[in-house]
C-alpha cells in the first residue's frame, strides 16, 4: 500500500496530460501511486497514460463512460487504497516537492486535511501569477484543532480540492464523495470535510500550478450548467442543518452562499443570465435562514436581502438607496463647487501679490536698497581663520 494516491481525472485532456504526469514522477517523494480516470476520452489520453504506465508501474488507467469529472474522482478512491488522496486536474501541475511537504505536515501535525498555497498559469499569455484568496486568516505551520480551527472554512479556504491532502481514513468515515455534477462538484466534498476535519494543516509553500484561461476548461463553460452550482449549495446547506455539531459555520456558509450566487450569476457568458437563472438563485437564498447571521461584508448582506424581500420592499429600498445615491452625488458636487471656488479664491490673492512683488522689485527705493546692501558686504572685515 502506497503512502499517497494521486487520482487524476481526465477529459480530452491529451493536450496537457502528459505535462501533468510528468511533475507526478519528478516528486521527491517517492511513495505513491497515480490512477488516471479516463472520463470517456475521444482524444489520445488512453495513449498517454499507456505509454506512462508502462514505463512506471505506479501509473494506472481507468476507463469510464462519460460520467463527469465528480463521479470519475469517486471511481478513483473506490480503487485507491493508500493512506492519503490528493485529487489533481489533469491540466494542472504540482512542484516537485509537492507530495513530500504534504505528507509531511499531515504526519507532523496528525491532520485530517493539508491545504497549501498556489498559483495560476495563463494557458494563453503563458504569465503566472499568485492566487492569494485560497488561504485568509489561518496559521501555517502549526496543527489547527479545537478552537484554532478557521471559524470562517468558506472564506478561509476555496472549494477545489486540487490544493489539499485528505486523509483515507477520515474521508472514509465521513462516507465524503464528490457529487455527480458536470462544474462545482468539488464543493461539497471538500467544504464538508474541511467542516468536519479534526485537524487542518496549512503548508506555507506554493505548490500547485492551475492552468487558467484554458478554452477546453469547464470553468468556460459555466452556462451549459449553471444550476450545478444551486445543488452544491444545497447539498452543503443540508449537510450543516443535519449535523448540529457543524452550527458554528452557520455564519460562514450563509455569507459564502450569497457571495458565491453573486458570483456565478455575474460571470456567466454574455446573454446566460436569464430570467431562469435569476429566479432560480432568488428562490435558493430565499429558503436560507439569515436570522441572527453576522454579515462580513455589506454588499453580500444587501444581496442575500433581496431574495428575502417581497416586491414592494425592493422598490422602497431602491428608492431609499436612490435617494441616498443622490443626496451624496449633492453634496459632493457642492462641496467640489466650493472647493473650486477656494482655489479660484487663492489664485487670484496669489495673482495680486505676486504683482505687488513684481512692482517692489521695480521700485527705485528697492533697488537702491540692495545696492547698498551689496556696497556693506564689499567692506566687511574677514573673519579670522
């Protein structure tokens, strides 16, 4: 039984696989093996991975019927017997020390779930750069349990599970699988353990490479299956209300629920929000209980409101916020019509005495002055060394 299994799932990804599996077997840690889940490819990925698997005997294939990235991950564990599960995407790449640190902090610290930082590598442009909101808040290096544990998992953390170590055996007990959707079907898995997780360890190490801009990406594709993300929230919102000893993230979900509708609906492609996705989301939040939740952020607390507001209070408070709006738009063009009027004010008190210098500096008795001035220096005795 190897120490870690590195479950890849893989769609037509026959551009980058090879990529992929290469930063796997430059791991300094050695102790692992990797099982490709083929989600029914039409591309050369059964190829690849043969051609991989031969020269590695750590390296093994699944073929699957088309059943989406969510299932493929759930056939790979159900074969994985190892101690730990990494999931990576099979556009993605990890640092060659990545599986060492991992393993590491989960043995140091006895951790439930390891996360450590990562970056973005534009598919196009080919620039990388940081992603600085997978970990906010937390402590590195130290085993988080109790009450160190993050009081805010869904602001503290993302829901991809490609930045994470999972312990088998946690995993396991907690019966946790990815769900059947085609986006968002990391989400429940990885926020549900990370709610329930006894210990989280936290690597301050970039590890991990995330493929971004990538056409064939099913983050492009978000349109063909927007509600996924309505059923992730579901399913976690269901999970917290189930299990009283999760009510201390209450707080947190309800501000990521709205954050994360915003979000989904504002990045849709161009003419995909429809009075369908609107109103399916607006009936979503209007069955989240909000009472007595502690909001982070204004703006996530106004749009959340709105799904809890009938007709006539949404026309009261945008005429209050309208008014509001306006009444400053007011005050800030009197306070700039006055502050113009200052400078206009100074400019011309600077004008008059720069012409008073100007006809000083002209005057007869000025220039005499300094010539005399000149004359009292020409005849001042030396100072004495």
């Amino acid at each position: 039984m190897s120490k870690i299994s590195v479950i890849i799932p893989a769609y037509n990804a026959g551009r980058f696989l090879s990529e992929c599996l290469d930063s796997v077997l430059a791991q300094s840690f050695s102790d692992f093996d990797v099982v490709v889940c083929d989600d029914g490819s039409t591309d050369d990925t059964a190829e690849i991975v043969g051609d991989y698997s031969k020269r590695d005997s750590r390296i093994s294939y699944m073929h699957l019927d088309h059943v989406g990235a969510g299932a493929a991950r759930n056939s790979g564990m159900e074969r994985a017997s190892s101690e730990y599960l990494y999931f990576l995407d099979a556009d993605d790449m990890i640092a060659s020390n990545a599986l060492e640190v991992l393993h590491s902090a989960a043995e140091t610290h006895a951790a439930d779930v390891v996360v450590a930082r990562s970056h973005y590598l534009n598919d196009v442009t080919k620039e990388e750069s940081p992603i600085d909101f997978t970990m906010i808040d937390v402590a590195c290096d130290v085993a988080l349990r109790g009450d160190s544990l993050p009081s805010k998992p869904f602001q503290s953390f993302v829901g991809w599970s490609w930045d994470k170590l999972f312990r088998a055996e946690f995993i396991s007990r907690h019966g946790l699988t990815f769900q059947n959707l085609r986006s968002s079907n990391d989400a429940f898995f990885v926020y549900i353990a990370l709610c329930k997780a006894s210990c989280i360890a936290c690597a301050d190490d970039d590890l991990f490479t995330h493929r971004t801009n990538n056409a064939g990406s099913l983050e492009r594709t978000r349109s063909k299956s927007w509600n996924n993300a309505i059923s992730a929230m579901k399913a976690i919102r269901d999970e917290l209300t189930e299990d009283s000893r999760l009510d201390r993230y209450w707080d947190s979900f309800v501000n990521w629920a709205s954050h994360f509708s915003y979000w989904n609906m504002s990045t849709l492609g161009e003419g995909s929000l429809t009075p369908e996705v609107v109103n399916a989301f607006d009936e979503f939040l209007a069955g989240i209980d909000c009472s007595g939740v502690t909001f982070f952020s204004s703006e996530d607390a106004a749009f959340i409101e709105l799904a809890h507001c009938d007709r006539l209070d949404s026309i009261s408070r945008y005429i209050q916020l309208r008014k509001r709006d306006e009444s400053l738009v007011d005050r800030l063009y009197s306070e700039e019509r006055e502050l113009m009027a200052e400078i206009d004010r100074l400019q011309n008190l600077l004008g008059v005495a720069s012409g008073r210098l100007s006809a000083i500096e002209s005057s007869r008795s000025y220039m005499l002055a300094r010539g005399i001035s000149r004359m009292v220096n020409l005849f001042k005795p030396s100072r004495p060394d």
